[in-house]
C-alpha cells in the first residue's frame, strides 16, 4: 500500500515528518505559504509530503482556503479530532478529551483553552511530539491509531470535483501512518467496525467535558507566533 517505517521510538526523522505534517494540515495562512521551502527541507527523503507541497505552492491561497474547509469542517469523515473516530459526539468523549489535556500537562506543557480548539486536534499532538515530548505524542497517535486509519481513508478516497479521487492532504497522512506501527489485531477490527458503522451518534454538548479549568492554566501548548491550529470559527 505504501512503504512503512517502524520504529520502536520516534527519532529526528519522525519528528520532522510530524512537525512538517503538523503545518500542513492546518487552515492555510500566508505565513504557511512562506515557510514551504523551509518545510520541505524537513524532509528531504519523504515519499509522500512533496506533492502536497507542491500543491500548495501551486495553488491561490483563496482555493486552498475554501478547499480546506470543504474538507476538513464540512464533513465529519474527514475529522481532524482524534477521540471523534472512537467516541463520536458522546459523554465517553468527555473522558477521553480530559485524558490528552492531561498528557500535555504529563509532558511539561498547558493546553491553551483561548485558541477554541479541542486539545485531540491532530495537528497539536503532531506539534507536541515535534517540539515538547515525542513519546508523549507517540502513545496518544497509537492510542488513537484506528482514528488515524479512517482519516488516511477518507483521504484517500476523497472524490475531487473533477471526477478524480485523493484529496491533496492525503499525502500527509500517507507520512504520519508510514511512522506509526502497521495495523494489526484489535486496531484492525476497530477500523473494520468504523468503516461498517461509523463512530457512535449519541449526540450530547461536549462544552462542559472539553473545557477543563483546572488545566487551563500556565504556558500554551499552541503559540500565537508558532502553529495556529484549526480554521477561523
């Protein structure tokens, strides 16, 4: 399907892959547009990243912009939360949402609730193991490596306007599962069972589970100078 690498720990290379991955899968800025070159430089060897960011030189900032939404905020399938794929919209989310705050506060760093995202965004567990605790990051994207899984098939399967298939953003995904260990055993069932019947639909708020104000206090996890995370609400 795609060349894998496993290693036992994440190494510089994985970091890299997760930090570039971490940019690229966010909301696209102009400031995202004049780091490419440097972004690229991360990862020389990848098979997958130089596409998208091709992709992204190539294409007005306006359509990525609205591509972007279309596909990450306007269909679930296509989430970027982690626990969505386990839990759907229900109160066991609330649980799970607290557990990765708690990981961040484990790894030396607070999640900032000022931002409105939710702390299991891809993007910030990418960020955390690219530049505060990689092991860190690596049992939260393994925890949730079904999630994962869904999310590179949606991708993969995306159907363009112009009858082709593959979202551009696939590639990224493509590069975070070739650093994370193959499916197998129970992962593979989970993926199965998500692919058949899709994540659980009790529908319940989440504003009192995801915002915990017993940690939300002390440094930010996500900078206003480093990687915004998510497109404007």
């Amino acid at each position: 399907m795609f060349r894998r690498r496993t290693p036992s720990r994440p190494d510089d290379d994985v970091r890299r892959v997760w930090a570039v991955c971490s940019a690229v899968l966010d909301y696209p800025t102009p400031e995202l547009v004049d780091t490419l070159d440097d972004l690229e430089a991360l990862v020389p060897h990848d098979d997958h990243l130089p596409a998208l960011l091709d992709h992204l030189r190539r294409t007005p900032l306006d359509e990525l912009q609205q591509d972007y939404v279309a596909t990450f905020d306007h269909t679930r399938k296509c989430a970027l939360y982690l626990t969505y794929f386990a839990y759907g919209d229900t109160r066991r989310r609330g649980a799970a949402l607290v557990r990765f705050k708690e990981a961040y506060r484990a790894a030396g760093a607070e999640w900032d609730e000022a931002h409105g995202e939710l702390p299991d965004h891809l993007c910030a567990v990418l960020q955390l193991g690219a530049v505060v605790d990689a092991d860190t990051a690596w049992q939260l994207l393994t925890e949730h490596r079904a999630g994962v899984e869904m999310l590179r098939l949606a991708l993969t399967g995306w159907r363009n306007d112009d009858g082709t298939t593959g979202s551009p953003w696939a590639a990224a995904l493509l590069a975070i599962c070739g650093t994370l260990p193959a499916l197998e055993g129970a992962e593979a069932d989970a993926v199965r069972r998500l692919v058949e019947q899709g994540p659980p639909a009790e529908e319940v708020g989440l504003s009192g589970y995801g915002a915990d104000p017993a940690l939300a206090t002390g440094p930010a996890l996500i900078a206003s100078a480093s990687i915004p995370v998510g497109a404007p609400r």
